[in-house]
C-alpha cells in the first residue's frame, strides 16, 4: 500500500507541476486579452485562471509538505495539509464567483464596449490550455480532494472559455453587449454549487467527519456479527485525508473466548478486507470498559 501511494503522488506531482506551468504562461496574456477586448466574461475567465494557478501552487506545496515524515509534534505526519490547500481552493472561488456576479450586475445597467475578435481569440487559447490542464489531472481527482480541487478549478474555467467564446460570437453578429454579463453571471452560477461540494467534503474531513465512501452502519454491523464479539462500543470512522481512512472501537469478546489477540486479528483484516479501511485499533476486552458509559468515549475514566 506504501509503494501505491507513493506511486499515486508522484503522478499527482508531476501532474500538477505541468498544469501550474501551462496555466501561469497563458494568465498574463488572458488578462491582457480582458484589458484591451473590455469583456467583462474574458476578465471573470482570467479571474479564475488566476485561482488556478494560485490552486495548482497551493495543491503542489501541500503534496511537498505532506511528504514529511511524522515526528514527535505530527505523529500523523503533515497529510492534512492536502486538505486545508482544498479548502482554501474552495474559498477562492467563492470570492471570485461572488465578484463575478457583482460585476456583471453593475454593468448590465451600463454595458461596455466589446472587442469580440480579441475576446474570441483570447478565450480559444485559453480553451485549449484548460483541456490539457484538465487531462493531466483527470486521473488523481478521484484519489485526492487536494487534485479534486485543482481539477474543479481547471474545469470551471474550462466552461468558462466556452461560455466566452460563444459570447464573443453572439456579440460579433448581433452586437449585444449584455451578452457578456450574462454570461459572466451563468459562469459564477455554475461554479457556486460545485465549489460548495468542494468545502462541504474537505470540512467533513477536518471536522473529523465520516467519510463519504464509508458505510458506518455496515461496518458496525459486520465488527458485531465477527465471531466472538458479544458488543462493542466507542466506534470511530474518521479520514486523516484523502483515502486514509481509520478507524479505532472497542470489542468486548464472549466467555468462550480465551486469547484476545487472534480475535483483533480477524477483526482487523475484514475491515480491510471489506472495507479498505487499513489503519484500524481494535482494543478487546472481556467486560466493557469504563468509556462504554460515554458514547463519545471522551468521558472521564473513573478512578483516575
């Protein structure tokens, strides 16, 4: 499992290294593009090139960070970087799609002239670099919510190229300024929900939440249906990130039960087994524990 995680974050890495690459060259020149076309919807696309890059540098310095090894301080090691990057992603967008859509609503009242040719050739170029930026992450989104968020990033710029380009063709044969506010607004609606989903997930983590790809119900009922369980008590799931799932309870074993340690055993390799959760403390015991009483199991132990 160390070599394929190992495997997965160099790719990630490399991956992230080019996308950063790609999209710092083509920001200046989609903000100069904005500047001389005066599309507002070039200059929200720019607005999120900007979030992309500062997303892709944020995600590639919490891949660096994460690589260091735990100490006496981070006896986890330093993986929840990955997380925090993803949340500050998430925030970003949230601040350049709000601006988005106060600005197009300031200049549907008063629109401003547009340069469709050059809006249209700016947004082509940044079209294309958005495709291969998001063909360099496809394969690490699903692995880790930092990529996911670069990803996330990427592809809603990539929309936003489209939007743009099919605004500057509306604007070249009709001449409908407004078009592009609308278009800048339909950008910042579109990204909103899913950037949302972005938070919602690395909050859950942080808050030391379930994973989504967890089914607590079925864990617990297979750890009480393990044979020489009677009960348990103190069940926690939680991710320290992405696909590091843990998981620690207590087990208290049947009178017919002598060794505990092949009991912990069994138990541990079905939840890896069954729920690829690889990093579990099963504590056996032969009466419940003073921590049965609390259902956190963060209640004061008697006698201490």
């Amino acid at each position: 499992m160390a070599h394929e995680h190992a495997h997965a974050t160099g790719g990630n890495e490399k991956a992230l290294r080019w996308a950063l690459l790609l999209t710092s060259a083509y920001l200046v020149a989609e903000v100069v593009g904005g500047l001389v076309s005066g599309s507002l919807a070039l200059l929200s696309d720019a607005a999120h090139m900007f979030t992309d890059t500062v997303a892709l540098a944020i995600s590639l310095a919490a891949i660096w960070i994460g690589k260091r090894p735990a100490d006496r301080r981070r006896t986890f090691g330093y993986y929840r970087f990955e997380i925090l990057a993803a949340v500050l992603n998430a925030v970003l967008l949230f601040f350049v799609a709000i601006y988005v859509l106060y600005e197009a609503y300031r200049r549907i009242s008063a629109p401003a002239e547009i340069q469709s040719t050059t809006m249209l050739l700016v947004a082509a170029g940044g079209l294309v670099v958005n495709l291969i930026g998001m063909r360099l992450l496809a394969s690490g989104k699903d692995r880790s919510l930092n990529v996911k968020g670069a990803y996330l990033e990427v592809w809603a710029d990539m929309l936003g190229s489209i939007g743009v380009i099919v605004g500057a063709i509306v604007i070249r044969y009709t001449g409908w300024g407004w078009v592009d506010s609308v278009i800048a607004v339909a950008i910042g609606l579109w990204v909103l929900p899913r950037t949302w989903r972005l938070l919602r997930e690395s909050l859950n983590v942080l808050l030391e939440g379930v994973p989504d790809e967890v089914d607590l119900p079925a864990v617990e009922s297979a750890l009480r249906g393990g044979e020489g369980v009677a009960s348990l008590h103190d069940l926690h799931v939680w991710a320290l990130s992405s696909g590091k799932v843990s998981l620690s309870v207590h087990v208290v074993c049947t009178p017919e039960v002598g060794d505990l340690a092949p009991l912990t055993q069994r138990l541990r390799a079905m939840l890896a087994e069954r729920f690829d959760i690889h990093h579990s403390t099963v504590q056996a015991e032969r009466v419940p524990c003073e921590q049965a009483a609390d259902t956190h199991g963060f209640g004061a132990v008697k006698g201490r």
